[in-house]
C-alpha cells in the first residue's frame, strides 16, 4: 500500500521567504502527483498536478517538481506572503487502476507579516 | 458556476443515530469520493464510485454506506456501527480515467456526543 510521508509538519518563515515543501511516497509507480491547499475548517483546493513523466510544473509563484525514482516531490513558493498560510496536503493516485488516492497529512505554513 | 456542494456545514447527532451527509456536483464527473480527515491528519478514503450505481470501499468503510443513484450525486451514511464518527468530511470528484485532477467540496463538520 503507497504510504505517503510529507516533512516538516509545520512551518513557520517570514514575509518575503522562498521556501520548499517536501512530500514522500513510498511506492514510486505513481500516475502523477497533486498537491492542495486547505483553509482551516474548508475543503481542499487544486493547486498543482504534475504527470508521472513531467519534472516540474509551475503555476505562480508556485513551482513542483517530481522524481519518481527517489518517490520525492518539493512544493516551491517563492516570495511568501501572509496569505498563503494554510495546510499543504500532497496526493498520489493508488490501487489497480489508479482509482485511490493516498494523502500525505500535510505541512502547516505560517507565513508571519 | 460549476462546483462541488457539501450540506450540511456542520451537524450534530447523539450516539446510536445514523446520519446521512449530501454530497451534489455539477463538474459532470463520472467519478466522485468520500474522505474523512481527523485532526493534524491526512485524509482517509472511505468510499469511492466511479460511475453511476457502482460503487467499492476505501481503506475504512465500516461503519459507512453510500449509493449512487444519480450521476451529480454521492450521499453518505454514517451508521451507529462506526465507533468515532466525530470528523470532518470531504467529498470530492473527478473525470473518469487514471489519476484524474480531484475537486474537493467545502466538506461538513460531524459531532456525535
């Protein structure tokens, strides 16, 4: 069963900070890779999915990377701002036909003005 | 404005009742999910359909049950056979095929005392 492991847990940067965001998997025969964004107490939102045989997709100043053969993916955010304090949660899809998907439990980011 | 509605926001049920949580989307996805998350942790796939009238369990489907009568429609039973049912839970949905993008709902909040 894919196992999916994200570090540090929580995060705390000031303003104007890039930072990088880690996600592991354990099972590297993955389909592709997404990753949300969750508010407290809302559902989660899309932010990026990167395909098995891409190595980087970006969005913003949002940037993902993905190797497939180390099972790492990294979640870059340049230039933090207060406003992207929130829960980063990483997904792969799983099962016989991809149908699962495994959540890793995310990392919390405060971002501090 | 397509999307993924979730009612109720928050509920509240004494133990021993069964509650049933509605889950309504207008992506036309064949595919649609059900997760729990608990606190500080991942989300957790309790059931998943993927398409209309066929639907099979995720890795903590007792104590849960589901139908799928309708395309835009997924609702979810918490019986009074799930020992900890205080959660808060997402519905989700996606195109058909492997690993497809997921779009979560706003989720609903469960207490049971």
């Amino acid at each position: 069963k894919q196992e999916v492991t994200q570090i540090p847990a929580a995060l705390s940067v000031p303003e104007g900070e890039n930072l990088v965001l880690n996600c592991s998997f354990t099972d590297s025969a993955i389909y592709n890779l997404q990753w949300f964004r969750q508010d407290p107490g809302k559902g989660l939102t899309s932010l990026l999915l990167i395909q098995s045989s891409q190595r980087e997709q970006t969005s913003g100043r949002l940037n993902a990377s993905l190797d497939k053969s180390s099972g790492r993916s990294t979640l870059y955010i340049a230039a933090s701002q207060p406003g992207d304090s929130a829960t980063y949660l990483c997904a792969v899809p799983g099962g016989d036909n991809f149908n699962k998907f495994y959540f890793g439990s995310g990392t919390k980011l405060n971002v501090k003005p | 404005d397509g999307g993924i509605t979730q009612s109720p926001k928050y509920l509240f049920r004494k133990e021993g009742q069964n509650v049933t949580l509605s889950c309504e989307q207008n992506l036309n996805h064949d595919a649609m999910y059900w997760y729990r998350q608990d606190p500080g942790q991942g989300l957790r796939l309790i059931y998943y359909s993927q398409i209309v009238n066929d639907f099979q369990k995720g890795d903590i489907a007792e104590g849960y049950s589901v139908s799928r009568e309708k395309k835009e429609s997924f609702p979810l039973t918490v019986t009074s056979a799930q020992k900890n049912p205080t959660a808060f839970y997402l519905c989700a949905s996606s195109k058909a095929g492997r690993g497809s993008e997921q779009y979560f709902g706003p989720g609903t909040r469960l207490t049971v005392t």
